[in-house]
C-alpha cells in the first residue's frame, strides 16, 4: 500500500506543476468556460485516471528505463519516432515553463526580481540529477500531500465567502482567455498536454515497480487525485474570479488575501510543486539521451538547464498560454496511442525478456552459420 500511495502521490506531483497549483492552467482550460467548465473538469478527471493507470502498468510490465524503446514498442519505428520527439520537445518546453514559474511565483510573493526564483529553481534541479530513480519519486510525491490539504483548505473558504453566486460570476468569468475556444476541445486537450508532460516519468517510475498490480493502482489513484484537485481548483476560482483572476497566480493571490502567512505558506508548497515538474521534466529528458547516474548524465542535465534559464525569461503567463495548448495537440497522437496499447498490454515484454530473446536468437543464428559452413 505504501508504494501505491507513493507512485500516486508522484503521479500527481510531475504533472501538478506550476500552472496547475498556481491556479493559471485551471483558469485558462475550465473556469474561463463558466459553468459549463464542470464538464469538462469532469471529462478530463476521467480520462486522467485511466491515462494514470494506463501509463505506470506499461512501465512495470516492460520494466522500463527510458520512455524511448517502451514507446517505440507499442506503437513501431515510425510513428515512435515521431512520439519520441514529441516527448523530447515537451520535456524541455514543459522544464523552461517550470523555470520561468518559479520567477514568476516568488516574484509576486516577496518581490524579488524573476532571475533569483529562475536561478534557485534551476540550482535545485541540477542537484536533484544526482539522486537515483526512487529517491526523486519519493522526494517528488513527499511535497504532494500538503499541496491536497491546502487546496481543500482553500476551496472550502472560497466557497464559504462567496459574494455572488455562480450565475453572476459566469460572464466574469468568460471575459478571461481560454486556452481554446471550445470547452470539450480544452478538457481533452489539458489531458493529452498533461500525458504529454508526464508519460516519460510514469513509465520509467512504473518501470522501477516490479509488481504490476501495485503500479497500475498507483498510476489510478494518481490520475484520480489530478481530476479532483481539477475539479476543486475549478470551483475554488470560479467563486473568486472577479477578485483573483487577473493575477499570474489565482491560487497564491487567494491565500494571500486570507492570511500573509498563510500566504508564505503556500508559497513555498507551491513552489516544490514547481520543482517538481522541473525535476521529474529535466530528470527525463536527461534520461533519454545518457545513461541515469552516470557522470554524463549529470553534465547533460547541467548543460540543459543553463540552456532552460536563459529561456525562461519570456514570462510564465505568455508561455502556458502559447505553449501548452501546442503541447496539448501534439499529445493527443500519445494518448491515442496509450489507449490502444491498455488493450494489448498482453502482449508488450519486459525489456530484460526481450534482450535475453535477442541475445538467444543471435546465438543460434550464429550457430546455424557456422554449421552451414
């Protein structure tokens, strides 16, 4: 049950990062839709719990170390190819996003200029790059649990001090930017961005669990934990709209108009959900290309996040809204794919089973050459 409850927990801490804890993304993809965003909270909820699951049993089962030859297994050369760079893009894009919120968060916070969140959040990621896999999934899922109770914390006296009811703030509410323009299309494309964002980790976090049942129900109960805090978050901002909405952070402006400390507080828990995203993003796309623990694999994540910092200044608001909805477009061929792989899960091998297969081929091969000879 504890590695369940653990998958679970880092399963909602690689794709809540700071769009979604900041309120930024809830905003843009739901409550910009009014009422009718409840729908589509509702969609995506479902969707995230059958991804979740989805995504950590195809790790377990192929003991996975890298989303790369997981991916090209269960959709061929040519279309993994394509996923796989699309993974590629996302990781990184995601990671410059996380930088960037960061900034963003402890600038509205205390007021410190963007590049000090930017360069302590970049410095964090580049230390985590040292730990093995288990150790960044219980350094990821252990912050988890106090974004839920705040969140809950939070919903519950949004609603309690409501000034005008959901009918009167729904044209409020429409006047903001959506990611989309048609509340279905954004639901689902929330989930595919999201997918997108937090296939890559799932597998190799679903890859590091032998047992396939504990996987899969980690990955579910992650997946229903991200559509729930969705639906409260959504809740949560609609009854304020009128008063937080036009700030980089609804979420944060909300607490810190209830308490300074209460403020600070979710500050820093939303800060570590931010660095959570970074860490998993940059700790997967190092994984990719170099080898996990390796020297090389420290330089590279190195080299990448100097590269992330000096991108990340473009702002946070104007990179989700430009950016994520891209993302969102190109992950809707992964999640396709995904699903149709949850139905032929059967017949995907562990990666150790299918090297012993090659190896054993080989030698035959080998020794029917030589008999011909």
């Amino acid at each position: 049950m504890k590695k369940t409850l653990q998958i679970g927990s880092a399963l909602v801490g690689i794709i809540v990062g700071a769009g979604f804890a900041s309120g930024q993304e809830v905003l843009q993809y739901f409550t910009s839709f009014g009422m009718i965003g409840i729908v589509g909270a509702i969609i995506s909820a479902a969707l995230f719990a059958y991804m979740g699951m989805t995504m950590t049993r195809l790790g377990s089962r192929m003991q996975a170390t890298s989303h790369r030859n997981t991916i090209h297994k269960i959709s061929g050369k040519l279309l993994g190819t394509i996923i796989d760079y699309i993974i590629i893009f996302t990781l990184f894009g995601v990671g410059v996003v996380m930088i960037a919120g960061g900034g963003s968060i402890l600038n509205q916070q205390f007021g410190l200029p963007v590049f000090v969140g930017n360069l302590l959040l970049i410095a964090l990621v580049i230390l985590t790059a040292t730990l093995n896999v288990n150790r960044v999934v219980q350094v990821i899922g252990s912050i988890t649990p106090f974004l839920i109770i705040s969140i809950i914390l939070l919903f519950i006296y949004s609603i309690a001090t409501m000034d005008a009811t959901f009918t009167e703030l729904n044209p409020i509410a429409k006047q903001h930017d959506s990611a989309l323009s048609n509340w279905i299309f954004s639901a689902i494309n929330y989930v595919s961005f999201n997918i997108a964002v937090g296939v890559s980790m799932s597998i190799v976090m679903g890859g590091d669990e032998k047992n396939e049942k504990t996987a899969a129900i980690g990955g579910l109960i992650g997946g229903l934990t991200i559509g729930v805090l969705i639906m409260v978050s959504h809740f949560m901002i609609f009854s304020k709209i009128d008063v937080i909405g036009s700030f980089d952070m609804p979420i944060l402006k909300l607490a810190d108009d209830i308490s300074p400390i209460l403020g600070v507080v979710y500050c820093l828990i939303l800060f570590g959900m931010i660095f959570n995203t970074a860490a998993s993003m940059f700790f997967s796309f190092s994984a990719r290309f170099t080898e996990i623990g390796t020297k090389k694999f420290k330089i590279f994540t190195l080299i990448t996040g100097i590269v992330a910092f000096s991108l990340s200044f473009v702002g946070f608001t104007e990179l989700v809204a430009l950016f994520y909805p891209l993302i969102g477009n190109l992950g809707l061929v992964l999640m396709i794919v995904l699903i149709v792989a949850s139905f032929r899960m059967g017949g995907f091998k562990k990666e150790s089973e299918e090297q012993a297969e090659e190896i054993e081929e080989h030698y035959h091969t080998q020794k029917r050459s030589g008999t011909n000879a």
